[in-house]
C-alpha cells in the first residue's frame, strides 16, 4: 500500500496538521458516504459501478479482437479522454502489443501530418472518447481519421471504428447510423475521473495492460480510504496537509520521482488537480518534475529560489531493474562508482535529494509498492478521492470545469461555431 512520509516536520507543524484534521473530519466522512449535490460526478467513487466483472470482460472481449488484427490503435481525445490510458501504457506497455497512437489532443497540423504518417502500412483501428462530443481537437481530429480509415479500408472501415461516448449524444448517433462499435463514457464521471471506466480500460487492454490488476489497485485503495479513520487516512491525511501549506502562504505543488515511467502520469495527475481544484481564484498550482535529470534545471529553483512551492516524491519500492557499474581501467574518475547498481546510485541521488530540499521547503513521499498496474490503479483512487477532500476542506466544488468551458466557447466564436 501507499506510504506517507512528511519530511520535515516539526512539533509545532505536527500540531496545527493535528488541528486541521480534527476540524474538517466530518468533510472526510461526508466524501465516504458520497453526496447528493455531486451525484452526476462521482460514479468513480466506487470502482465497481464501471469496472464490474460483466464490464471487464466486455472489454477484454473487444480488446482481444482488436490485439489479433492490429499493428496501431489510435486513442482520439483530449484531458480527461487520454491521460490515464496514457499514463498507464507510456510507462508499462509490454513489447509485441499494437503500437498505441495519439490523436485528437491538438490542433496543429503539422503533429496531426506526423501522426497520420505513423498510420501508414498498418493496419489500424481507431477509438475517440469524447463525453459530450463537442470538444474541437478530438471532434476535429475524428473527422480527419474517418476519413483516413474509409479511404484506406472502403466499406470494412466501420469495422475497425469505436466511438466512447455518452448515451444518446451525437457520437452515439454517430455509431448507431454508421455501425461503428459504441461504448459508454459514465454520464456520472467526469473526463479526469475516468480512469476505471471504459474511457481509460479499452485502451490500456488494447496495450496489453493487466486491467484486472489495475482495477483491483483500485478497489484495494477504495477499501483502504474508506475506511480509515481521519487521524490514520492517508488520503484524508495529504488533503490536510496540503491546504495547511495552502494557509502558509504555498502556492505551487511539485511532483517528482526518479522513475521516468513516471512521465504521462505527471499529465494525468496535473490535470486532476488543476481542474478540480483551481477555480474561485484559489487552488494550488501542480506542476511536476523528472529527476534526476531536471535537478539541473528547476533543481538550483527548488533549492535557492523564492520559495513558493511544495514537494512530493513518488518513491518505487521494489527493485524492478538492475545495471552494475563495471569497473574501467580509463581513468575518467568515476571509480567510485565501480560495483555499485544504478538501482542504489537512483536511490542514494533521491535520498540525497530529499535531505537538500527538505531543508528549504516541505516535502513529503509516498512509497510506491512497486512499478506496475496494480499500483496504478491505487495511484489513481488515491490521488482521486484525495483531490475530492482537498477541494472540500478549500470550499471549491472538485468536478466542474467553468473555466475550460468558458475558453472553449472563445475557441467556437473565434471558428463561427
Ligand atoms: O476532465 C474533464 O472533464 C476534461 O478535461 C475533459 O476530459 C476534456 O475537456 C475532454 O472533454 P470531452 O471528453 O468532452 O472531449
């Protein structure tokens, strides 16, 4: 399970964190138990609603027959639509699955030429996951790859189209009069909730990603945040903590770990809090950093900088590679490290990290058992449900984007939508 360390904690800290749990326990019970104000928001709250045994095995169904005939699967979406199936596969597609493309994230047609380019000689199937099919890059994006498929597979083209959309929008119209496979984007989750739910599962199952693993993390999690009472809930716990640092006058969050697996993960996490919680004119900014290689760029920042943000490490447990140094008889004056794995190197740069850092700013990890599926899937619940209290002890609602829409509706005047 996830592990919680705070760094740099002293005892008059430790006390006002004391406080801040005890005044906003009735908020953690209240995310429990689910609540009739956000009962269009939070089909995500219990995993089973929409990764079900019935529902797994629909999607390995489909997953399987898409594997057997394709060498590309193209995933069409935006935000929401993409970032955790790309999370998930950027850091553990296994070798010799379908070559997993993106579209329908931008709008610029030179990125949208290279991808097309990538399609060429394969065979492809396409799915665009679009909860109200209005969104301009995955719609536009949608339209170009049609045509792309009837031009290249003629009538066998609807065979290879899948569409996840809502019940009753104009893509599940768009399916019905054109035989395109539909399937159900949860009306009751929003696009940076989705991850288990068949927005994010078919395409990870696609790559070759154990979703069973992934959704029994997630429920494994959901157990755990549940029930947990509010001075040992770790979700309840990182809410806490970081809207004391919000009073303290911290207002950037850092993400960072040493596995650049990590990469897309970062997106889906950034996304989650940014649009949940930055609105009202509050919210903490989330950005996030690769290390050891941005030590050299944002590290002299973190270290010596204005001092505006907080830390959190993602620290994987479990030794998932090793590579020893061998010894050179080329004086190049890195003898030191002769033997050594750079399974310890990592791991010695990250604690060495954290002891610098810590001294300037607050910083906290939270272990990660080990570098698979069943850990994303409590990485999604974790950081879900925890996003979910912090926006309640700020006072902002977690699941409405008025901000987004308010941008897309410049984007429609600007195009005469
Ligand atoms: O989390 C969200 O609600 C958003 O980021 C959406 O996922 C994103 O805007 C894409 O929306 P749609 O799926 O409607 O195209």
């Amino acid at each position: 399970m996830l592990n919680l360390i705070i760094h740099n904690e002293n005892k008059e800290q430790k006390n006002k964190l004391d406080r801040m749990i005890e005044k906003n326990e009735k908020l953690l019970e209240e995310a429990k138990a689910g609540e009739n104000c956000y009962a269009d928001s939070q089909g995500w709250l219990d995993t089973k609603e929409w990764a079900d045994e019935q529902k797994l095995c629909r999607l390995e169904t489909l997953a399987n027959e898409i594997r057997e005939n394709a060498d590309a699967f193209v995933l069409i979406g935006v935000g929401g639509s993409n970032n955790a199936a790309r999370s998930v596969i950027e850091a553990l597609k296994p070798e010799g699955a379908p070559e997993i493309i993106y579209a329908g994230n931008t709008l610029s047609p030179d990125a949208m030429k290279r991808m097309l380019k990538k399609l060429e000689g394969k065979s492809v199937y396409i799915d665009c996951i679009a909860k109200n099919f209005e969104t301009l890059e995955p719609g536009s994006s949608f339209r170009v790859l049609r045509k792309y498929m009837e031009k290249t597979y003629g009538e066998e083209a609807h065979k290879r189209i899948i569409a996840t959309g809502t019940v009753g929008s104009s893509l599940d119209q768009l399916c019905t009069k054109y035989g395109y496979t539909f399937l159900e984007f949860p009306l009751n989750v929003g696009g940076r909730y989705t991850a288990m739910t068949n927005v994010g599962l078919l395409p990870m199952a696609v790559a070759g990603i154990d979703i069973r693993a992934l959704v029994e993390g997630a429920n494994d999690m959901q157990k755990l945040v549940h029930t947990q009472e509010a001075n040992e809930n770790i979700a309840y716990q990182y809410a806490c903590l970081r809207n004391l640092y919000y009073e303290e006058g911290y207002r950037v969050e850092m993400l960072a770990s040493f596995e650049p697996q990590f990469r897309y993960f970062y997106k889906w996490w950034i996304q989650l809090f940014a649009e949940s919680e930055g609105k009202d004119n509050k919210g903490i900014f989330p950005v996030a950093s690769e290390f050891s290689e941005e030590l050299h760029s944002v590290g002299q920042f973190i270290q010596d900088g204005s001092q505006i943000m907080f830390e959190i490490f993602l620290d994987v447990v479990q030794k998932n590679a090793s590579l020893v140094v061998e010894s050179d008889a080329k004086e190049d004056y890195f003898d030191y490290l002769d033997g050594k794995d750079f399974w310890d190197i990592n791991k010695a740069a990250y604690h060495a990290t954290v002891a610098a850092h810590s001294q300037k700013i607050p910083c906290l990890t939270f272990e990660v058992g080990a570098l698979d599926a069943y850990h994303f899937g409590q990485l999604f619940y974790f950081f879900q449900f925890a996003c979910y209290l912090s926006c309640k002890i700020m006072g902002v609602n977690a699941f409405d984007q008025p901000g987004v829409e308010a941008y897309k509706k410049w984007m429609f005047d600007a195009l005469g939508k």
